[in-house]
C-alpha cells in the first residue's frame, strides 16, 4: 500500500509545529486529521485541503473525547497509520511558587494527553499490525529547566513512555519514537519571550547553530520516522536542535594557552 492513501492524525495541529507537520504529511501525499482545542482555527487550515484535512476539535487531556475522536476517524477514513502527538503547553513559575493547578495543567495536557491518545493509536494499530507513533519531547526532558518544573516532567515522562510503548509493540509492528525539539519559531517560545519569561539572547548562545528551528524543521523529522524511511527506527529520541543537546556548554576560548 502506498504512502499516498495513509493517515496521519495530529494533535495541535492547528498551529505551529503540528500545522507545519500537517503541511509536511500533505506534501508527502497523506491525508490529515487535524485534532486542536481550537477547533475553530482546525476548520480554517482544513479549507486550504478539505478533501485532505479532516478538522476536529479535541482536548487531549478529556479521556473520552479521545476515545470518540479515534472512532470517528475510522469510521469516516476507514483507516489509521500515523499518529503524532504533538499537543502541548507550558506554565512558568519558579519550583517553590507553583501553583498545583499549573502542575496539574501542564502534566494533563502534555503527559495524560499523550497516553489517551498513544493508547487509542495502539488499539488501532495492534490489531491491524502496523502504525507509526511520533511523540513530541523536548530537549528539556533530559535537562534541569529552571522555572519550567511540569513541562520538564512531562517531556521526561513522555521519552520513558515513548520507549516502553515501542518495546512492548515492536514485535506487533507498532513503532514509536519521539522528537525532542530545541527552540522553536513558535507561539509557545514567541510568546515566552514577549512576556518575559525567557530571552532570546541567550537562548541563540546556547544554540551551537545561533538560530532557532523553523517549525518546517521540526516537521521534517516527524515525517521521516512515520514513512517507511524508518522502518527500523523504534524507541528513538530524535533532537532535532542545532547542537543543543550535544554541547556541554562551556565555550574554548582561543585566546588560551596549550
Ligand atoms: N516551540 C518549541 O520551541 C518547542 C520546543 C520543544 C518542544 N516543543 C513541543 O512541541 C509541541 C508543539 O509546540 P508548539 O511550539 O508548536 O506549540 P504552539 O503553542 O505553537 O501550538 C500548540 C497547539 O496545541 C493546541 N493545544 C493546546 N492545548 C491542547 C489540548 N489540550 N488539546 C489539543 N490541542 C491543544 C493549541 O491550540 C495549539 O494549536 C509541544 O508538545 C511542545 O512542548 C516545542
């Protein structure tokens, strides 16, 4: 079966990296389920494509709503091949202060949002013997993230689920891998620095690259690892960075001496 009649769905896939992924699917030949809590903002991207797009409004973190989003799926597309999960927010609040709301927010969403949804794929895919699943990571997963504690955790979290997912599935031809992002050209980082939180100065020296990823960049590694490019890839975090994770951090500095 070619890739041209599969089936992707992505979550938050109205804007930033999951449009661009969406856009990425597209191109490759794939139809698209656009999942977004605006699903407002899914119904306007699915014009450009509504023949391609099926545009539905979903809230990761509502169990149900997941479980009636995946059936609709196949009953209108008939079938599933891809899933990304890429739906995800942040909150920030230095450790002592946060408020447990925000954990519980941000944990819902990123982390409980991924399982409902990592689930409802296998119980698809299982049975039909194969799929691909890409969740969203984040190079925060393996790093301290000052100010950032739920997000941190969630995408901590999500690699280890990531990898006991695609071990306990390999062998019935489920594959799952994640992509953990640097600093992305997107509302969630734009946004950040326009309040505060974060500056971009800084940001750029830490990056061995000196720029952010476009959210094309980001697309690019989500599509390989759901095409038959990777059909050996499993339980592999993809940084997809410009360097970040590589560097230690300290620079050489070439006024020293030998
Ligand atoms: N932008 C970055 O630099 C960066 C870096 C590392 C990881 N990531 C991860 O990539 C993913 C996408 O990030 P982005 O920068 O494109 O974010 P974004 O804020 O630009 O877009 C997120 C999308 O998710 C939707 N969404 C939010 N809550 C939802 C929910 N409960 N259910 C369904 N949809 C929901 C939003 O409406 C929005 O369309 C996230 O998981 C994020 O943690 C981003």
């Amino acid at each position: 079966m070619g890739e041209a009649s599969r089936v992707a769905l992505v979550t938050g896939g109205a804007r930033g990296i999951g449009w661009a992924t969406a856009e990425a699917f597209l191109a490759a030949g794939w139809r698209v389920v656009l999942c977004d809590i605006d699903g407002a903002e899914a119904g306007r991207r699915a014009e450009e494509h509504p023949q391609r797009i099926l545009p539905l409004g979903l809230d990761v973190a509502d169990r149900s709503a997941v479980e009636k989003t995946f059936t609709e799926v196949i009953r209108q597309w008939g079938r599933l091949d891809a899933v990304v999960n890429n739906a995800g927010i942040q909150r920030h609040a230095p450790l002592e202060e946060l408020a447990p709301q925000d954990w519980l927010a941000v944990l819902d969403v990123n982390l409980h949002g991924t399982f409902h949804c990592l689930q409802a794929a296998g119980r698809i895919m299982l049975p039909q013997g194969a799929g691909a699943i890409v969740n969203l990571a984040s190079v925060a997963a393996t790093r301290g993230a000052p100010g950032r504690a739920p997000y941190a955790a969630s995408k901590a979290a999500i690699v280890s689920l990531t990898k006991t997912a695609a071990v306990e599935w390999s062998a019935r031809g489920v594959r799952v891998n994640a992509v953990a992002p640097g600093y992305v050209e997107t509302d969630l980082v734009k946004s950040a620095i326009a309040n505060g939180r974060i500056s971009l100065d800084p940001i750029l020296q830490r990056i061995p690259a000196g720029r952010l990823a476009t959210p094309a960049e980001i697309a690019g590694a989500i599509v390989f690892l759901c095409s038959d490019g990777a059909s050996y890839v499993t339980g592999h975090v993809l940084h997809v960075d410009g360097g970040f994770e590589a560097d230690y951090g300290v620079p050489f500095s070439q006024g020293g001496r030998a």
